[in-house]
C-alpha cells in the first residue's frame, strides 16, 4: 500500500534504498554507486536515521510482516 501511493505520487524512486552488489554501499534514491560507479540493485524502502543518517530499511526496522500488513 505505502509502494503504491509513493508510485501514484511518482516518489517511490526517491524513497527506494539501493545496494551496491559490488561493495554493499546502500543509497537513497541514487541509482549509481558512487563509490564503484556501477549500477546498484533496489532493495526496499527505507530513508536516513535521524541519530546518526545512515541508510536504513523500513523492513529492517518493523519487519517484512508489518509491512505486508500495510
């Protein structure tokens, strides 16, 4: 449900976490590595910690049932 409304707002690219396959480098909405400059896979949603702005999924934080709910 969360997946749909940010695609019908045309801001799901921009909440999309990626992860470099080759350093495990994770980003927010950036496609392209920016450390290895090759292409990084979507992983889920997610967004920045607000303590210490790492890159976090919302999955890692409530769990694949919780979301699913949703």
């Amino acid at each position: 449900m969360l997946r749909a409304e940010l695609k019908r707002r045309r801001q799901l690219a921009e909440h999309t976490v990626y992860e470099c396959p080759a350093c495990q480098t994770r980003s927010i909405g950036e496609q392209r590595c920016s450390d290895c400059n090759t292409f990084a896979r979507g992983i889920g949603l997610g967004g920045n910690c607000p303590d210490c702005d790492a890159v976090v999924l919302l999955a890692d934080l409530f769990g694949e049932e919780v979301l699913a709910l949703h």
